[in-house]
C-alpha cells in the first residue's frame, strides 16, 4: 500500500522532527517546564496525556524512517505501523474535538481569568492534533485499517476514563483542588445518570469520527494503489 507521498522518507524525517519539537514545546509551556515552574499535575489530564503520546508516537516514526532509510533507502514510508498511527489520530483529535465543542464554548461562560485559544491552548488542544493528523495522511500507508478499529480506539479515552475516576475516588484532586478533570465528568453536577449521557454521547461521536478515519483510509488506498499493468495484446 502507498502513502500519499511514496518516495518521501526525507521529508517524512524532516517533518516528524520538526513535529516532534512543536508537540515538545507545547507540552513545555501547558506544563510549566519552559517557565522553570512545573506544574506536574498538569500530566494528570487526557490534554496533555495524548500530546505525550503524539511526542513519543511521532518521534517513534522519526526513528523508524531513519532505520528504515540506512536499511533500505530513502524511497518508501515509514512507520512502526499503519492502525498504531491511527490510533494515535484518534487519540489527539478526542482532544481536539472536545475542546472545541465541548470545553471552550463552556469557558466562554464561566467567570474566571482563564481564556481558551491561548498560543498553550492551541499548541495542545489544536496544532498538536493537525500535526498528527497531516503525518497520517501524507507518510503513513493506506488501506491497512479494520472496520472494528475505531471501537478498538475508544479504549483510549475510556482508559483515562477510569483512571481519573478511580484517582479521584482514592482522594486524588486535579487542578485548583477539583475531583474531576473536566466538567462533563462531575457527578454532583450532572448525576450519574447525566454524566453517563454525557460519555455515551462523546464515545457515539467519537467512533463515528474514527469511522470517517476508516472510511478515508479505504478511499486513499484504493486511490493511490499502483495500478496493475495491462496484459500484453497479441
């Protein structure tokens, strides 16, 4: 199967480094680690949990076109594999999405110095994700990916999910002492019945974008499969 650019491992290793540093820098600055006052808390939360794996992802694939490159050449992509770059799309575009229509439309609402669309917020919430999300369309193989992966990818979030519950019911607190990490999660609030409506709608959603994934995926396989050679007429 093709990438969108099949020669492309030059540009894939100077994309993938250059990625890899602006998804560093803004974890840096969500962090507090470029201001030389780390808020470690700040890694409790899905945001900058899936930028770290889009860090390790992305300069993973870095390595590989390189390994790939000294062993073989620098025509061809590269990546550790085809369905693990999806679902590492996935994974940071949850982050994407729910920011956008979930968390900001709220913090436009909420009283408070905080304002959404920052250079931090959108390094993690937005150009982290189009970064990602441009590396899988332009250097990662097509037609690879499986008509159940995107209920395979939901295990992502709902892994956090649980976590965040289970460290808030142990007496664990996130930032500015609240017992959940997003709004959407508080069940004195909401209830549980509401928050449940809540996850459930996020995860309909969200398998529905990982399907439009898919669905990209089979196109752009089908598109960029090099055409067979036509039998020799006699």
């Amino acid at each position: 199967m093709a990438s969108m650019i099949p020669a492309s491992r030059p540009a894939a290793l100077a994309y993938r480094i250059a990625a890899s540093a602006v998804i560093l820098w803004g974890i840096g600055r969500v962090s507090g680690i470029w201001a030389g006052e780390p808020t470690w808390s700040s890694f409790l939360y899905y945001t900058v949990l899936s930028n770290v794996l889009c860090l390790v992802w992305i300069a993973g694939s870095a390595i590989r076109t390189l390994s790939d490159a000294r062993a073989s050449g620098w025509r061809g992509p590269s990546t550790p594999s085809a369905r693990g770059a999806a679902a590492v799309m996935e994974a940071i575009t949850v982050t994407m999405l729910i920011y956008l229509f979930v968390l900001a439309p709220a913090l436009f609402t909420q009283p408070g110095a905080y304002r959404p669309f920052t250079l931090t917020d959108n390094l993690v919430h937005i150009v982290t994700p189009v970064l990602v999300i441009v590396d899988w369309l332009l250097f990662v193989p097509k037609g690879r990916l499986r008509a159940y992966d995107p209920l395979l990818w939901a295990l992502i979030p709902y892994a956090y999910l649980v976590f965040a519950f289970a460290y808030s019911a142990s007496g664990g607190r996130f930032a500015g002492g609240t017992t959940v990490p997003y709004p959407f999660m508080n069940v004195e609030t909401h209830g549980v019945g509401g928050v449940a409506l809540w996850i459930i709608g996020l995860t309909a959603a969200l398998v529905a974008v990982g399907y439009v994934f898919v669905g990209a995926d089979r196109l752009l396989g089908r598109l960029l499969r090099p055409a067979l050679p036509r039998p020799l007429r006699d």
